[in-house]
C-alpha cells in the first residue's frame, strides 16, 4: 500500500481509493470498480442540491409522497375519496381527513400525481440505481443485506426483509406524526432556520446512534 492509493478486492474486480480529491475516484475502466463519494463531498453536493430545489422550486420532502401513492390507489378502488372542488383553495377534496389536509392540497396531489414531489421521488430511486450501475453494480452477497447486518444478525433474508419493513414503518409513521422526515424537516427545515427542524435532527440523533450502537455492536 503506497501512501496515495489504497487497494483491495470487491466482488472480484480491483478498487482504487485516491484520497487526494475529497476521497472520489470515477475510473471506469475494465477491472476497476469506481467508488462513493467520501461524506464531505457527498455532504457539499447534498447542500448543494437542497439548495437549489429550494431556490427553484420548493424545499424537498420525500415522506409526503408515499402518503399520496396510499391516495392514488385508494382513489383508483374507490373514486369518491377525491372529488373536484372548483371555487377551493385546491381544486380537489377528500372525504377523508388526512387527504384533505391544508385546503385539499394533498387531494390535488393524489388526482394530479404526475407534480414535483412525485417525479423527485421517482429520480430519487432512477439515481440510486444509475449510481450502483456506474459503480460497477452492486456485490452480489450484498443485495440481500449489507455485511455489517449478516454479522450481526446472520444470513437469514426473511429476517432482514421482516426488520426492514417493520423499521420502514415505524419511520414512516413517525414522520407523518411529525409532518416531515428527515429532508423535509431536518435538512430542509434547518436551511430554512426552522425551529422544528432542529427539534427533529436532536431527536433523530439522540435516539438514531444508541439504537445503532446496541443494534449493530460486530463489525463487518
């Protein structure tokens, strides 16, 4: 190992980390597999990009989106549950209250679902996965569950999908609880100085790290 370069083996193809540019190294030739972004680049982007849709469009909220997808399938069973409303602050209502909700705004969501925050959730998963095939694709013992789970938890898979939709939705209903999750009310909120948004992120930290501590003690 030199001083500039680290070098090891993943899923059978050379890696190469150069530290010397903020940790990143976008080499895509054969047998070298490009690696993530170091955590300050990757910060400085994510800035960056909240920026931006904040200057643009509006601040980014990702939790709001899987209530509305709930809506469009409600609504495509039973369409009474969003109805036209000319004349309304929205131009649709729900007779159910949460769709309802500041002047029918999420209802015009659920009858219009092709608007911003959809399409953003959409290119949210579009990306992760142009990332993980620009990457060199991702290890196959990794696409079950991470390393660091199969030594803490074992290789069982029914038990990493059963904690994963069990946390998935503990997470989810604490966000619509709160009204945001973390890119709506921590990062989005504290760009914004928003009280709430502070609030959020101690929570966050003060329950997220003891909870990964006593979860995850084995390294990978």
């Amino acid at each position: 190992m030199d001083s500039g370069r680290q070098r090891g083996d993943w899923a059978g193809r050379r890696i190469t980390i150069c530290p010397a540019v903020g940790g990143v190294r976008f080499n895509l030739e054969e047998g070298v597999s490009p690696m993530v972004l170091s955590w300050k680049s990757g910060g400085i982007l994510l800035g960056l990009v909240f920026l931006a849709a904040v200057a643009l469009v509006k601040p980014i909220g990702v939790s709001t989106q899987f209530v509305i997808v709930d809506g469009i399938l409600w609504n495509a069973v039973d369409p009474s549950i969003v109805t036209p409303a000319p004349g309304d602050e929205a131009d649709f209502a729900s007779t159910n209250a949460y769709l309802n909700k500041s002047g029918g705004a999420y209802a015009e969501e659920v009858a219009k679902p092709l608007n911003y925050g959809l399409v953003f959730v959409l290119a949210i998963i579009a990306g992760a996965g142009l990332s993980a095939l620009v990457r060199g694709g991702v290890p196959r013992a990794d696409r079950t569950m991470p390393a660091i789970w199969r030594a803490n938890f074992g290789d069982a898979a029914w038990k990493r999908y059963v904690a994963s939709f069990g946390a998935g939705f503990v997470v989810l209903y604490g966000a619509r609880l709160a009204g945001g999750c973390t890119s709506g009310h921590m990062m989005s909120g504290m760009m914004q100085t928003a009280l709430s948004g502070y609030i959020f992120a101690a929570g966050v930290f003060v329950v997220g790290i003891p909870a990964a501590i006593a979860l995850f003690r084995r390294e990978a």
